[in-house]
C-alpha cells in the first residue's frame, strides 16, 4: 500500500482527480480523518472536508505512473 497527502481545492481537480484515478485497476480510498470514502467516487469525495489535505491510500505497490498523473494534486513536502 502506497499513501500520500493530496489537496482538492477546486470542483475541477476533483472532476480530474476522479477521471484519472478512475483509469486504473486496482483500488484507492481517500480518508479525511475518521472518514474514508472510495477515491473513484466524486459524490463521496465531496462529503469529505475539503479545505485541508486528504490521505489517498493506493492498494498496489506498483503505481509510479499514477503517482505521476496525479503530482499536481499532491502536497508538497514541508507546505
């Protein structure tokens, strides 16, 4: 399992967060505290506080070309 802190600010970097994470096969969970929602689903990502970071939690080992295509919605280490 890989996890990293991601920000989605917008309604647009959901839409594109949703439709690029939607293109892999294996499975991903978005937690904001005690919450934890499907990373697929855009209903369940805006039931989460939005204003702060989310935890994206990828169930596969191999996901460097996900991690790529979802950099821009990462945090930045030490921000």
């Amino acid at each position: 399992m890989k996890t990293v802190l991601i920000r989605l600010s917008l309604v647009e970097n959901v839409n594109r967060f949703v439709n690029i994470v939607s293109r892999y096969p294996f499975e991903m969970d978005l937690r904001a505290g005690r919450h934890v929602v499907d990373a697929k689903s855009i209903l369940g990502i805006f039931s989460l506080d939005l204003s702060r970071p989310i935890t994206l939690e990828i169930y596969s080992e191999d996901c460097g070309e996900l991690l790529k295509e979802i950099e821009p919605f990462m945090e930045k280490q030490g921000a």
